[in-house]
C-alpha cells in the first residue's frame, strides 16, 4: 500500500489530504482563527457547578463556558490542584514531580461540589472541541502525545495500546518503559512503539517531559483563563498520527511549511527525509494529485461506487443514515445472494472510508441490501471490522440485525467535515450536482456499457454545457476514455434535454 500527504496551504487555511494508493481517505483543514484545537491545555478557572448532572462548566476563555464532569476530573484532581497552587505561590519549583508527593484519588462515586469551588484555578485539556451550539468538552487527566508513547502526569500506571496484540512485545514494551519512565508520570505505550528500540522511547519521552516543564513555567506567569500548551500544529500532528513505512510522498506547496514538514521528518524518520518535496507546478496541488475531483465526488448526497452501485448520506439531529443501493450494476454473480453481498462488500469499505473522510461522529445507521444467510451477514460485519481498523478514531460496530442494519457509533471530537458539492442550476433556479460528479456517474455506467455493446459504437446524448465540459482540454475526458477502452465515445449535444440528463445509445440511435 502507497501512502501520500498533500498539503495546500493558503494565506488563512492549511488543507491536509491523506491518499492510500491514489484514493482519498482522509481531509483535514488547520485555520488561523482555531482558538481550540482537541489536545489543548488551558490553564481555566471554574464557574457554576451543576450537582444534578454532577459537572461543572469551566471558562476557557472561549465565547461557550467548557463542560466538565466528575468522572472526567481523573482520580489524581487533589495532587493536580496542589501543584498548580504551589506553581502559582512559588514554593513548587521543581517541574519534573521527582519529589512531589501525590495525594490520594477522589472517590469515584463523589460530588462535583465536594472536590471544585467556583473560581477555583484548574489545568484542564480539551477531549472535544466546540460543536454547534456547545462549548468545547474537558478533561482534567492531562496526557502529552508523544510520536510513540503518552506522557500522564500524576500517575506512575503503565498503558499498552489494545491494538498491540502480541503477549511478549506488550511485555518486552513495559519492561523497557519501566526502566525509563520518571517518577509520579504514567505512560501509555502507543502501537507504532511495536518493535521499538530503548533509546528511540527514552528521546520521545524526554521530549513530553520537556513540553510539560515548558507548560508548567508558562503558568506561573499566567492569568486564568489562558492557553498554557498548545497541540502540535496539524502537519506535525498527523505525521505523528499516521506516519510509518508505507509513506511514499509528502508533497507541499508552500516553501515554509515544506521547511518545517521536512525537519520534522529527519527528526522522526531520518531515512524518509527524501520523500518530503516543493510542488512548483503552476497546476494547483490538489488539481495535480486529483485531490479536487475527489472531494467533489465524495461529499455529495450521493457516493458513486464500482460496479454501478451507490450510497445515499442523510444527515439528521439524532444520528447518521446511509442506504446501499446496488443501482443498475452488471451482474456477473450467479445468485441475488451473490449479488447482495458483493454489493455489501464495497458498501462496506466505501462507508468506512466516508465515515473517516467525513470525520462523522455519533450514531450511524448503515441500511445494507438485506441477506438470508447467516454466514454472508457474517462476512460483511467481518469485513466492515476490518475496513475500519484502519480509523484512529474510537468506534464501535454492531453485527447485522434481521433487517440488515448495521449500528455503529463513533466518537465525535471535531465538528464534521462538510463541503459542498452543488452547483446554481443554469436551466432554472435551485442548484444541481457539479458537472464532475455526474462525470463520475456516466463513468460507472460506461464500463457496462462498453462492455455490453461489444464492438458497436457507442454515442453520448448529454445538455451542451456537459458535452462542451467531456471535452475540453487536452488529454480530454473524451480521450481518456479513448486510451482506456481502446473505442471512441461519440458525443452528441442535445438542447432538449436537463442539465443532469444523459443517455446512452447505438449509432442507429436505439
């Protein structure tokens, strides 16, 4: 598998698109005007306390107070608060917790009001930034990602990631850790650490713990409410995130951040330092790498798929619906059985794509072509499972109802990805799909096509304004098709017909 970075940056917005073997599977988007970003800390101070839902809201300095429960304080509030008091009054002065001595945990089954005072200072992190209406969601268990383990202050547990499977590294893993992790700092053990050296853990450790003395040095001369450490920045973020070997390309279009990208790979991965490159094409980067056409064919209402298939996306307040639909598919398949679940099959790694694509979080109710037999039900939450292993984001799946449902939840700690895809309508008012995604759809269907007509010609009946677009430029669409069907699609303008209407017909015009 062949892994790709691209990144657009522009004078307010940094775009990151994340392509494994050409497709694009994740979209992400860093802006100036971000005040909070999931991984924050922010030195707080707290406001009302709720005793019925048991939290308290926390001023961030954000437009919308924070929201803090009980059971997200972390067993370690009282050593938390101690210290940032004695940050504050001068008498704790050694950052590293060497010799600070922690209190005992809070009980888990306490009261908000027994453990926080109103106006009360607090080192809190943001688990999930503000959505809609709501302000960002807090956590006071502070935790610093490093590329390969997590740093947790006022703890001395040792975590492995559940992903990490294999009994003896899980054990090789802590006992290294537990030779080098400092005094009162917990560690989680993240699952690019599988196979790691000590001397690779030891310097990412060093480093949390520098970021953490850093921090603790900037709250003693702060003023709640105040950001006191911010995530790393988006590039930095996700190559630490997902960067590993089967990265082939960086590719970005600004000279600064193509400098800071690059030192930032010969710091993790030395030996990969040559695949960061400068785009100086005068062709954008996304139109280049075929980012831009992606975008538009993937976050419409409709999701074309091979094979003629396709998936409808509806959003509403509560949750996410997404129906398969196996369209006027060629059907090689011996049985509707056979067919339903090849149908599935793609459905299912095409919905496990959109969900990470879409960044879409919540309930999601997935509606697949309904199978009889139980072990093809098997085979396609199998699948599904498998599909969405590659998602960093915490979810769960439930298999197949009798109905063919399949429930997932997945958890939402950034506002969704939304583009639009729709275009003005030029026949009459209202709008209509961009003219590339019913490209998009004509492509799906002209594999049948072509390979049903055989050796007839075929002829495209499309509005003037599509036929202009299937060949403009050079190569064309028209051309491409040529070169890859080895026929020439004909294509007619017709004035007659609406903007998204097409057909496809012999030469006799039948």
């Amino acid at each position: 598998m062949k892994t790709e970075l691209i990144i657009r940056s522009s004078s307010s917005d940094i775009d990151f698109a994340l392509l494994k073997d050409g497709k694009l599977i994740e979209l992400n988007k860093e802006t100036n005007d971000n005040k909070i970003s999931v991984g924050d800390i922010f030195l707080a101070k707290t406001g009302k306390t709720l005793t019925g839902l048991n939290a308290a809201f926390v001023n961030v300095g954000y437009q919308k107070d924070g929201f803090l429960h009980y059971h997200d304080l972390g067993a370690q509030l009282l050593s938390l608060s101690k210290f940032i008091k004695g940050v504050n009054t001068g008498k704790q002065k050694d950052f590293t917790l060497k010799n600070f001595h922690l209190e005992k945990d809070i009980d888990k089954g306490g009261k908000i009001n027994d453990v926080l005072k109103t106006g009360q200072n607090l080192l809190v992190q943001i688990v999930k930034e503000p959505i809609s209406t709501k302000g960002p969601r807090l956590n006071s268990e502070l935790s610093i990602a490093g590329r390969f383990l997590v740093l947790v202050p006022f703890s001395n547990r040792i975590s492995v990631s559940q992903k990490i499977e294999d009994n003896k590294e899980k054990e090789r893993l802590k006992r290294l850790i537990k030779s080098i992790k400092p005094k009162n700092f917990g560690v989680i053990i993240r699952t690019v650490a599988t196979g790691k050296k000590v001397a690779e853990l030891d310097r990412d450790l060093e480093n949390s713990l520098e970021r953490w003395v850093s921090m603790c040095k900037q709250i003693k001369r702060s003023q709640a409410p105040t950001k006191v450490l911010s995530e790393l920045n988006r590039a930095h973020s996700i190559l630490r995130d997902v960067f590993n070997d089967s990265f082939t390309n960086i590719m970005v279009d600004d000279e600064q951040l193509y400098i800071e990208v690059k030192d930032y790979i010969a710091e993790i991965a030395p030996e990969k330092e040559s695949i960061v490159k400068l785009h100086k094409s005068s062709i954008p980067i996304f139109e280049k790498f075929g980012v831009e056409r992606q975008i538009k064919t993937s976050f419409g209402k409709t999701v074309s798929m091979t094979k003629g298939a396709y998936l409808v996306i509806e959003h509403t307040e509560a949750l996410h619906v997404i129906d398969v639909n196996s369209g006027n598919r060629s059907n090689k398949a011996k049985s509707q059985a056979e067919t339903a679940l090849e149908v599935n099959l793609i459905a299912a790694s095409e919905t496990a794509r959109q969900l990470q694509l879409r960044d879409m979080g919540g309930i999601i109710v997935v509606d697949f072509i309904d199978m009889h037999k139980a072990e093809d039900r098997q085979k396609l939450y199998e699948h599904l499972r498998k599909e969405m292993s590659f998602d960093r984001t915490k979810h769960k799946i439930l298999p197949p109802s009798k109905f063919g449902l399949i429930q997932i939840t997945r958890q939402r700690v950034r506002p969704e990805m939304v583009i639009k895809t729709r275009e003005p309508n030029p026949n009459k008012n209202g709008e209509v799909e961009a003219p590339i995604i019913l490209v998009d759809k004509i492509e799906h269907e002209l594999d049948k096509v072509v390979s049903f007509k055989n050796n007839e010609k075929v002829v495209l009946n499309v509005h003037p304004f599509i036929a202009s677009y299937l060949k403009q430029g050079y190569p064309s669409i028209q051309v491409r098709w040529f070169l890859k069907y080895k026929k020439w699609i004909k294509i007619l303008p017709r004035d007659a017909y609406q903007y998204l209407e097409y057909r496809f017909k012999k030469q006799n015009g039948s």
